[in-house]
C-alpha cells in the first residue's frame, strides 16, 4: 500500500488503478467507496483505459462506479461498496 501512494503521490497512473481497486474491495485497507472513486476519477482523467474501463469483476464494476459517481455528485449519501 505505501509504494503505491507513494507513486499516486508522484501521480503514476497505474498506482491510482491499483489504489483504487484496493479501497473499493478492502484488499490491504479498509473498504472505502469514496476513496476507491477518488483515485478511480484521478486515473481516469489521465486517460487511463483500465480506470475508464475496469473490468476485474466485469462492466457490473464499471457501472456500480459511475452510479457511485452519480450518487456522490448528487450529494446523496450512499455506497455501492457495502
């Protein structure tokens, strides 16, 4: 975990992919829905394919993540994550 924040620190793409694959199924940190976005988002905005188009569990990942982004953006509280 702490090589991969230290390489999002130095804003590496792929750390952001992995970051956020961890928070969004707790492997070695928490379970954190919001966090997992966050640096899904950060991927994304780099252009990054797998964060746009991240496939682990299938596209049921892919649109759980954008609707968790449409629910936080609509500031209504709730996670997909759960």
């Amino acid at each position: 975990k702490e090589y991969f924040e230290l390489a999002a620190q130095n804003n590496i793409q792929k750390a952001f992919v992995y970051l956020g694959h961890m928070h969004y199924f707790g492997n070695g940190v928490d379970k954190n829905c919001e966090k997992a976005i966050e640096y899904l988002e950060l991927a994304a905005k780099q252009n990054n394919k797998k964060a746009i188009n991240y496939k682990t569990v299938g596209m049921g990942f892919l649109l759980q993540v954008l609707f968790a982004i449409f629910i936080f953006k609509s500031n209504i509280f709730c996670c997909v994550c759960s």
